[in-house]
C-alpha cells in the first residue's frame, strides 16, 4: 500500500479506481451521466466525498472552458475594434469661446491657418465671425486686405487695407501690403511712398529697400534707381543685389545677364529666400514659374573661387590697407 506525509486518505488518490459501494448521500451521486467522462478526463476518482485534489481538478477544466470562452468574445471584441479605426470619424470643429475677447482671438487665428492653406472662402467666413465678435480690428481688415490681394480682387484688397491704416496707422505690414497692391497695378509713385512709410519703422528690410528700388526703375526714375543700385554689393544674408541687378537688365532688354543674376542668386541662398524677391519680376512678366526654379544638384553649391569673386574681402581687425 502506498503511503505519504498526509495520510491514507490522500494516498488511495493514486491507487487504481476500484469499485466503490453505492452511496447515496453524496451531493455528486455516484450513478451521475457525468461521471464517466470526468474520470477519463479529469483522472476523478468518485468517493463518498470529493476531496481536495478533485476539486482542484475540476477547478482546473472548469477555468480552461472560461479562459476559452473568454477568448473567443475577447477576439469578436477586437475584430470590432479593428473595424472602428479603419473608418475614421469625421472632424468635428470646436466650439468657439462664449467671452468675446476670446471668441475674436481664435476665429481669427483659424482664418489665418485657413489663409496659409490657401482656403480663401473658408479665412474670410472666419473672419466674419471674428468682426462680429469684435468689430473694428486693423488685424482683421490686414488678413481680409491679404485675401483678396490673393484672388487679385484688387479694389477690395486696397479698400481693405485702408481701412486698416485708419484703425491703426502705425501698423506697418498694412502700409507694406497696401504699396505691394499699388505696385502691382502699376502706381509706383503712390506704392513708392507707402513703402517708404514702412522703412520709416523698418529701415534695414531688405524687401522694403528692394520694392523702392524697383519703383524708381519702372516709373522712369533711372538716377534714383541707378543711385540706389550703385550702393548695393552682394550680402551673404540677402539676395536683394543679385535680384536688384537683374531687374535692371530685364528692364533694358538684356535677358542674358538678369538670367544669369538670378541663376546666381538661387546658387547662393536658399529658396524661399529668393522666391520672396523674385516674385515682383514674375508678376512684371519678367520671369516665369519654370525659371523660379533652383539649379541642379550639381551647381547648387557656389565654388569657393567663384564666390571669393562675388563677395567682397573681409578686412582683418588691426591690418594696413594696400597702397
């Protein structure tokens, strides 16, 4: 007979089943449908009492269904899931804030974010509800200037603009894009004066400098414009000589050298560096799209020896200039 430490009762689990005498007081009868599949799976032994290692066993089928069970409406769950992010819900715009100092501020920095994706219907009816929220704002009457500038409604782009000079006179980007609508309709005496104003507040903007410049050149003004463009000399940080140089030869017919220029430009500085200038020859019909373009890969970096040629020397602090 097998023994161990818990007693004959525990031992007589691993003995092989006999027949055991019917007992009918057992809450699990012996003669139950279930039994001889739970002794052929489960390895139970019925006896008058179940014991712990038959509860155990039972407890072990039993979880093993669950976790299956479990699994099964676990994996519907995630297929549903899966479902849900493949169709992504549409965007819901937020609420704009009940204060109206509020309301005004986000209306109109989304008609700005619109604007910068070129959505001009959608700026402009965001900042109709940033004038209803606070009526009379220069920032507001600029954007709206801005916008129509972009259709190329001209009249009221400077109606727009004017008005924000009225609300605020000293606001300078409004005087900037006010000469930039005159400029672009051919009143260079007018745009010359409100690009002037401008550099009053701005006196180094390059931008500003150069749309006087060509001013000056296209209203007929050659001593002013040659004044001017006798004072410029190549700038590591600014491409507004090579551009200013430029301008002039397409002015006099040479598009041999004002291509070159150009070419050089987009050689030296980075692109959108140079497409803020070149914009004025594109829409004078100096230049077209195709030749806003940067050069290849290979001529896209200057030569150290070409440009020791376009730039001027650098004096050392404390050395004697050649005589």
């Amino acid at each position: 007979m097998v023994t161990d430490p818990w007693g004959k009762r525990w031992a007589t689990r691993w003995l092989p089943i006999k027949p055991a005498p019917p007992v009918t007081r057992n809450f699990m009868r012996r003669d139950c449908a279930a039994r001889g599949w739970f002794e052929k799976v489960g390895k139970i032994r019925f006896e008058p009492y179940l014991s712990f290692w038959e509860f155990r066993s039972m407890g072990k089928i039993i979880l093993f269904f669950l976790v299956c069970l479990v699994g099964l409406v676990g994996c519907g769950k995630k297929e549903n899931r899966v479902g849900e992010v493949s169709t992504p819900k549409p965007k819901t715009q937020e609420p704009l804030p009940e204060d109206a100092e509020e309301r005004y501020k986000v209306a109109y920095i989304q008609a700005a974010q619109a604007f910068s994706r070129n959505d001009l219907e959608g700026a402009l009816t965001s900042l109709e509800v940033s004038d209803q929220a606070k009526p009379k704002q220069a920032s507001n009457a600029n954007l709206r200037g801005a916008i129509f500038t972009r259709k190329r409604d001209w009249v009221k782009a400077e109606e727009a603009f004017r008005l924000a000079l009225q609300l605020q006179p000293d606001l300078p980007m409004a005087q900037f894009n006010l000469g930039e609508v005159l400029f672009l309709n051919n009143k260079y005496p007018e745009a010359r004066e409100k690009f002037q104003i401008f550099l009053n507040s701005q006196p180094k903007n390059d931008l500003g400098l150069y749309k006087m410049y060509l001013c000056d050149l296209l209203a007929g003004n050659s001593s002013k414009a040659n004044d001017y463009l006798s004072t410029l000399k190549p700038d590591p940080m600014s491409p507004i000589y090579y551009f200013a140089k430029a301008a002039e030869a397409f002015h006099q017919g040479d598009k041999v050298a004002a291509t070159e220029f150009v070419s050089s430009a987009y050689r030296i500085y980075p692109p959108d560096a140079n497409s803020t200038f070149a914009d004025s020859l594109v829409e004078k019909g100096y230049l077209t799209g195709e030749q806003m373009t940067a050069p290849t890969q290979d001529d896209s970096k200057m030569k150290a020896e070409e440009l020791k040629t376009l730039l001027p020397p650098v004096e050392k602090s404390g050395s004697k200039p050649k005589s």
